[in-house]
C-alpha cells in the first residue's frame, strides 16, 4: 500500500534521541512510539481545517479511529532501537503550503505545534526559536510560502485554544501525561524544515 510521502516536495524532519535507559522493556517502547504518534495525529486532526468535521471521542484511542489521510500522517525516515533510541521523522508540507493556501498554513502549524508540544513536556524551551528559524528559511526559500516567522509564533500561542475548541484537549492532555510519566525519556528535540536547497543533506 502506498504510503503517499513524497520527499521531492517541502517536508519537516523531527529528529527525537532519547536518553540513555538499560534493556527498557519492549511495551515501555511500544508506549512511546505509540503516544508519539498519537499526540500528533490528535493535534493536527484538531488544527488544520481539512479535518474540521471530525468529531472528536473516544473512538480516537483506537487505531482507526483519527481518520487522517496517508500524506498527513508521520513517517519514518530512520529508527535506531538502541540505547539511547534515536528516531527521525518526517511529515510532509505538501503542495499547500507552495500554493498559500489556509490549509497549507494550517499544516505547518500543526506540524509545528506538535514539536513545540514535545518539547514542552521534555523541558526544552529553546525550541521554540529553532522553529521560528525554520519557519522563516522556508519563507525565504519559497516566497509564495504560506506563513512568516512572526505569524507562526503567533499562530502557536493560539493552538491551545483551538485545541480546546474543537475538543481535543483532553487527548492531547493524555497523550502528554503518558509521555511525561515513560521511562524512555527525551534528551533532544530538533526540527528542520527540508526544502530543494537541503534536500541532499544527511540527516545528522
């Protein structure tokens, strides 16, 4: 099944390494990829407008139950299970954010509220800059680009807000408690924003 990622348009690497832990049991792991996972998918079904029906319920716990479409979801570039575990993945920018559109906006958002999140709950507050960096070199790059530095860090101070509005808060808050209380810990949270000019680097 195709998984409709598509690496020649503008993607985000996030790239997670935790910290060192001795033979973690596999379910701990499992937890973690898992609330991951979760967590972004909870947030960007409740911030971008394409998902803006979807009514939010129990029914999001379960596997089928965030109706996200494949080119919207996370991806694995890389998965090292060693100690420390070391993940880099990635999420498309899709065709959107070239053409300006609200959606396209939306999507960055999300993809950048949901690092901003992360880093949160891992105590990693100089992140935030890092992804207004980011945010600015894309619309350096592309100057259709559907979103300026400023209007990103604006739009993150609002994502609670929209969160709450649309009903997602007390997944996005059971996602973060889980995540604050595993065992596999984060130590770094990094974020780029992969255009044409970057596209050719090795992740580090």
């Amino acid at each position: 099944m195709p998984t409709n990622f598509t690496p020649d348009e503008p993607f985000v690497r996030i790239h997670l390494v935790g910290s060192e832990l001795s033979f973690p049991m596999l379910g701990d792991v499992q937890n973690f990829l898992y609330d991951i996972n979760f967590l972004y998918e909870i947030l960007r079904l409740a911030i971008d407008p394409n998902y803006e029906g979807f009514k939010f319920s129990h029914n999001a716990f379960f596997r089928n139950g965030r109706p996200l479409k494949p080119e919207d979801r996370l991806h694995v570039e890389s998965l090292k299970l060693t100690s420390p575990i070391d993940i880099h993945i990635v999420i498309n920018l899709n065709v959107a954010i070239a053409t300006g559109t609200v959606a396209g906006a939306a999507t960055l958002i999300s993809i950048l509220a949901y690092a901003d999140k992360i880093a949160d709950l891992m105590n990693l507050p100089l992140l935030r800059r890092k992804l207004k960096a980011e945010v600015e070199k894309l619309e350096r790059e592309n100057s259709e680009a559907a979103l300026s530095g400023e209007d990103a860090d604006r739009a993150l101070e609002t994502t609670k807000e929209t969160v709450r509005v649309r009903g997602a808060e007390y997944y996005a808050d059971v996602a973060g408690r889980r995540l604050r209380q595993s065992p596999v810990k984060l130590e770094t949270v990094d974020v780029e924003i992969v255009t044409e000019r970057t596209r050719h680097r090795e992740p580090e």
